[in-house]
C-alpha cells in the first residue's frame, strides 16, 4: 500500500455566536473562554502542532478578531514580562504561537453550517488532504486526538478518517452518528454517517467527534450548498457521499473528550485539566471534596 500523501494543513471552524454561553460570549468569542488559564482553541493549536500540521487556517466571524491576536505576538506585554524576570509567563506566552506565517484567516460571513464554514477555506487549503479541528471537543489525554487519526490515516492508505466516542443513546441525537462496520482494535471501517438522528433511527451510539481527515474532494460536493439538518449546510452529508469513492474510517481515540460548548462539559473540561496540573492539583482536591461532602 503507497503512503498516502502527508496532512500538513488544519482549518478551524471558528465563527459561531457562542449562544449558549451569553452573556459571557457578548464580547468575548467562545474559543477564547478559558480552560483554567488558556482559551479552548487554544489547545486545539497545540493538538494539531503535536500531529505535525505546518499550516493553521481560521475560518472567523464577525467579533473574533481577538482569535487573530491571540495567535501573534504582543510586543509590549512579552518586553514587560522579559525586563521583570517572568521567564515562565513569557515561555507560556511563546510557546502557544505558531511559526510565524503559518496563520492564515478568513470570514464565513453568513451562518451556514459546519460544511460552509470549511468551504469557506477551500482556497487556502488547495489540492491536498487536510484535517479540521473543532475547539469545542477537547481531548484530555496524550498523544492527541489528531496525532491519533494521522498514525490511522497512515495505515489505512488515506481517505477519510474521523474521531468517534460511545455515548449514552439518550444523547445520540444531538452529533453526527456513523454506521459501524469491521473493527480493528480502535479504528473502525465507517459504512455509513448520518447527521443528528432520532435516537430509534441511529445506527449505533457512537458519535462523530469534531476532528477529521478529509481529502480535498471534499470541496467538489461542498460546492453544491445543498443544505440538511437544521437547513445548514452539513459537513455529515458531504462526507457520506465520499463514502465507496475513498477509504473511510473511524478511531475511537484514547482519552477523556470534552464538549466545551455546553455549559457542563465546559466546567468538566476545567476540572479534569486542573486535576492534571500540579500547581492547582493540590488545592483544587480538597476543594472538590468541601462542595461534594
């Protein structure tokens, strides 16, 4: 089997409104609430650092100009912090940068969908496979959820290759769900997807999570805006007609996901990584057993 061609670029889909977390994300983008001291898309850079990927594309909105900072340097703040001896904080602050011009931005300036939004960055990801990173889902855990799915997508021979997760079927019907065919230790061949089933129509309880593989084909049957559930254009429904033209598969990745775009999977998200923090570790157990009796 020929190695497939290497994944060097990641989009992430960045524009959404944070409804749910209002009225903290009035003026505040919802990437950049903070899971104990560093914003969620934050980790989602670092994930995709860690898989390999040179190139970084943002598909923003309106108001999310503060993501584009984020991710350049802050002359002033890195001079002050270098001039009083903060190395640690100045490390921390570097540290999260990307190379410099491997940043890219663009705007999905309408609402509509996931598919859209990675339309959206079609020109900047040209003729080569790529992989999308939605900062929502956080994976607790290492190697990362990306670096994962690269050493599948390796072995495969390419094609698409998604992150999944079993979850309770009374939850099903809120994610894109796959239809599962034969399984090899984690990785699982993809007969089937479907976008936010009823939950006696899902073909099985494991969720599409938001980290894919994807070949630029994609583009091709994205170009149709045919919209799906919700009346948004889904990225679901552009992946299922992939499905006989390329390899598909799934990875039940290793380690704890997140869903940092509800409230409670937000505050989960914090506690797991502080508890992972020998800094906040020690203060934050006896904390945790105070309110829990």
């Amino acid at each position: 089997m020929a190695k497939p061609a290497r994944v060097r670029k990641a989009v992430f889909p960045v524009a959404g409104m944070g409804t749910r977390f209002l009225p903290a994300t009035k003026a505040v983008p919802k990437e950049m609430l903070p899971v104990v001291d560093k914003p969620v898309v934050q980790y989602a850079v670092e994930e995709a650092k860690e898989a390999g990927i040179e190139q970084f594309i943002f598909v923003t909105g309106r108001g999310k100009g503060v993501i584009e900072d984020h991710f350049d340097h802050a002359y002033e703040l890195e001079a002050l912090l270098s001039a009083r001896d903060k190395t640690a904080e100045l490390d921390s602050l570097l540290e999260g940068l990307p190379p410099t011009g491997s940043v890219s931005f663009t705007r999905q300036q309408r609402p509509l969908g996931l598919g859209h939004a990675v339309w959206c960055a079609r020109h900047f990801v040209g003729d080569e496979p790529f992989a999308v990173l939605l900062p929502d889902d956080l994976l607790v855990g290492k190697p990362g959820a990306l670096a994962q799915m690269m050493e599948t997508y390796d072995e495969v021979g390419g094609g698409v290759v998604i992150a999944a997760e079993e979850r309770k079927p009374e939850e099903i019907h809120r994610y894109g769900v796959i239809d599962p065919g034969a399984t090899s230790g984690r990785t699982i061949s993809v007969k089937d997807v479907v976008e936010k089933p009823k939950r006696e129509d899902a073909p099985s309880n494991m969720r599409i999570v938001g980290r894919y593989i994807l070949p630029p084909e994609i583009f091709t049957d994205l170009d149709r805006g045919e919209t799906g559930a919700g009346g948004e254009i889904q990225l679901t429904d552009s992946m299922r007609r992939l499905i006989g033209d390329f390899p598909f598969h799934a990875v039940n990745v290793k380690g704890d996901w997140f869903d940092c775009g509800d409230k409670a999977g937000f505050l989960q998200a914090n506690i797991a990584v502080g508890l992972q923090r020998p800094d906040i570790a020690p203060v934050l157990k006896p904390l945790l057993k105070k309110y829990l009796g």
